[in-house]
C-alpha cells in the first residue's frame, strides 16, 4: 500500500466515525412504574452492555491512530520494497521484500556499496535498486571483468558474474567499450558541473546491479543523483534523489537477514 493509499483509507475511517459521533443518543422515558435495576453476582447493580455504536468507534478510534502512525513510518522513516526483476542476483530475488531505511540519507551521505532504492534518470513510473559502486571525487573504470575505484582492484562475492564490458570514466563523460554516453539519453552533466574530468561530478553516483550482465544500470543511464534535479538525459531537470537505504531483506522467511 502507497502512502497515499494509506491517507485515503484514513479519511474514510474518520468519515465514518464522524458520521457515528453525530448519531443522536437514545433516551428512554419512564412512566410510573419502577423500573428495575439487574442485580450482579454480587448484589450490585449489573454494568451495562455497551452499545455496538460504542464498540465500532472504539475499534475506528485505535484504526485511525494505527494508520496515522504507520503513514508517519512510510512516508519519513521505513518502508518495504517487493523485487520485480532479477537484476540485483544473487543477492536479491525476484519476490523479495525488503525493509529500507527512508531516514538514514537525510542525515548522513550514502557509502560505497550501500544497496540503495532511487529513482533513475529514465522515463518510469518505478524506483530502481542498485548497489552504490561510486561516489563524487572518486574514479571508476571496469578492464577485464574486474572493477577499481580510486585505482584499487574491488573484491565483489555479491555479483552473478563479472561484468562483460569495459568501462571508464575520463573526459567529462562516461565511456562503455570506447564509447561515450549520451548526454541526451543519459545523465552526464555539462563540464561545468565536473570538478575533475576524471572523477565522479559531485552529488553523482555510479550504481550497478549485482547482475552485472543483465542490469540497467549507470553504464547505460548515467549517473543517480542524491538531492535536486536531474542535469541531463530524457529526465532532465525533474526531481533526483534516493529513496533510501534497503538494509533488511525479510520476506521470504528461509532468506531474512541483513543486506550487505
């Protein structure tokens, strides 16, 4: 359930239970005959039943307040994620859920090889997950199968198979087997955004799939990007940023444990 869901389910509740709060209370009139009181088991007068009016907007009352907190969760601290596609194996499966901290990137910058949700810079209606392999002021390149960053050799045991494609980033750009990326089809921002032509732009990362070979990724889009708007590519100009840390995978039950 969307947030906005969640909000929509939370008015009708509280319509409802508006409507049953301005619902007359019954008054029962007395004649002349004495009425007479139930005893308990104990000789004192029996308590009365609460009327199913009563019941229902207690119930309503502890929905509301459930519901408002549970928005509050997923809109500013934590909120699940379902995998639909098979680009972050072996690490994650299609079907998973995950838990991903919404909060954490307000307050602290992301780290190499976070797994994190984002949206892309393409045209899509859903956030992507990758794996943070760059960050800004950092160099990056791919030469036989094998990734460095600042010139050092990675160790991945969390990828399928190693990428089948060369990649480096130098000259203000983003070069796959010896070609540059679009600007017009990914986000690569104007030189004058760079502070080096061979490191990461700041506020640019470089994201891939665990599947190397069969994710779309930042060798082929470009750059993510934390906060403001894209600089470049089909999306240029509307609103960048990260969702947030995915740090718990706990559906299906053999497989819950935390992301690393």
């Amino acid at each position: 359930m969307t947030p906005l869901q969640l909000f929509g389910l939370i008015c009708v509740l509280a319509v409802i239970r508006a409507v049953l709060s301005l619902r007359p209370t019954a008054s029962v009139a007395t004649g002349g005959t004495q009425s007479i009181t139930p005893l308990g088991n104990a000789g004192a007068p029996a308590a009365p039943s609460p009327s199913p009016f009563v019941v229902i907007k207690e119930y309503l009352d502890a929905f509301i307040v459930a519901g408002l907190v549970a928005l509050f969760l997923i809109t500013f601290v934590v909120r699940t994620f379902f995998i639909p596609s098979g680009s972050m194996e072996p690490t994650l499966q299609i079907h998973d859920v995950l838990l991903v901290n919404e909060f954490e990137y307000r307050v602290s910058k992301p780290h190499d090889e976070d797994i994190v949700v984002f949206p892309p810079p393409i045209q899509t209606t859903n956030d992507f997950i990758k794996r943070l392999m760059g960050s800004p002021g950092e160099t990056f390149r791919i030469h036989d199968g094998v990734v460095y960053r600042n010139g050092v050799a990675l160790t991945e045991p969390y990828i399928a198979e190693k990428p089948n494609y060369e990649l480096e980033i130098k000259n203000y750009g983003v070069y796959v087997d010896g070609a540059a990326l679009d600007p017009t089809q990914a986000n690569i921002p104007p030189k004058s955004q760079w502070t080096s032509p061979d490191t990461i732009p700041p506020n640019c990362y470089f994201m891939m799939g665990d599947n190397r070979n069969n994710s779309e990724d930042s060798h082929i889009w470009g750059f993510a990007q934390l906060h403001g708007t894209f600089a470049a590519g089909p999306e240029e100009g509307k609103n960048a940023g990260f969702t947030g840390h995915a740090f718990l995978l706990f559906w299906p039950p053999n497989r819950i444990g935390i992301l690393r």
